[in-house]
C-alpha cells in the first residue's frame, strides 16, 4: 500500500524525535539523552489501542460539550418561562405547575449532567489503560499534567455546573411563584 501525501509511512514517526534536555547529571554517562523504547504491542493491537485511544478522547470531549449545553438549555428553558410569564401572568395554581415543571427539568439535567461526568471517569480510566502499553515518550507526554491536576479541574467544572442549574432554578421558581401572586 502507497503512502498518502502528508502521512508517514508505518513505522516512521511523523518528524525527526526533538532532541531531550539532558539532566544534571555528576559524571557523562548520567547526561546521555532518553532513548525511544517502542510499545511491545503488535502492529495490529497497537494501532487497535490507538484507535481505542483517540474514540476514548473524542468521547470526553463531546460529553463535556453536551453537559455544558445541557446547562445553556436549561438556562433557555427558564428564561423562556420567565419571559412568558412576564407577558401573559400565570394565575396561581399555573405558576406553581409551571415552577414544579422546571423543579423537574433541573433535576432532571443535574442528572444528565452527572451521568455525562460518570461516562467521562470510564473514558479517562480507558485511556490510562490503553496509554500504559504505549511507548516511553508518549506515556512521558501524556503524564505531563498530572491526574490529580486534572481530576481537581473536571470535577471544579462539575461543580460549578451543578450550583449553576440549581441556584437558577431555584430563583427562577420563587420569581415564577412571585408573577403568580
């Protein structure tokens, strides 16, 4: 099989490795530069991985997309009832149904976007999977931002999303029940 323009041949890495910054070392031998030890995986199995990894970091990124339009959404659908319910006032017993259907819609998208959190956890520990059997260079390059760092982010976003929808819902309902009265 010919090689494709602008793709490396299998095998070859897409450009000459950058050379490493060589470590303080007491005597010449310490200060040799890192030396590539390839994955020990079959070219099968490895581009397998690979493909596995590259689904798995895909997958993060569209259920964090989702989760954040999960919030927009939200944020639509109780503008839209404030809005309606500012140019035609409900009557009592509408702007209590009213306000326990969007009690309902945030609950129901703090679930989603908890689920969405769960499926992005299994995606993550996918690829620590699958990165452990790839070469020393790219487990050095992937390990560049560490988990926990990483996990503080994720889960800061999660919170922040989550107090979003509820002190939204939350002001939108009393605001719901005041146009009522």
């Amino acid at each position: 099989m010919a090689n494709q323009p602008g793709k490396p041949s299998s095998g070859t890495p897409p450009r000459p490795l950058a050379p490493k910054a060589a470590k303080p070392a007491a005597d010449d031998q310490d200060a040799e530069s890192e030396q590539l030890v390839a994955s020990e995986l079959d070219d099968i199995t490895h581009t397998e991985f690979r493909l596995l990894y590259d689904t798995a970091a895909r997958n993060v990124l569209f259920a964090k997309r989702q989760q954040w339009q999960v919030v927009q959404y939200f944020t639509l659908i109780a503008l839209a009832l404030v809005a309606i319910g500012i140019a035609a006032p409900f009557a009592h017993d509408v702007a209590r149904f009213v306000a326990g259907f969007l009690v309902f819609v945030g609950i129901g998208s703090v679930i989603v976007i908890l689920m969405l959190q769960s499926w992005q956890g299994n995606e993550h520990s996918k690829m620590a999977y699958l990165a452990a059997d790839f070469s020393n260079f790219a487990r050095n390059a992937l390990q560049r931002k560490p988990k926990l760092s990483g996990d503080i982010h994720r889960y800061v976003m999660l919170l922040v999303m989550l107090l979003y929808v509820v002190v939204l819902d939350v002001v939108i309902v009393r605001l719901l029940v005041d146009i009522g009265r």
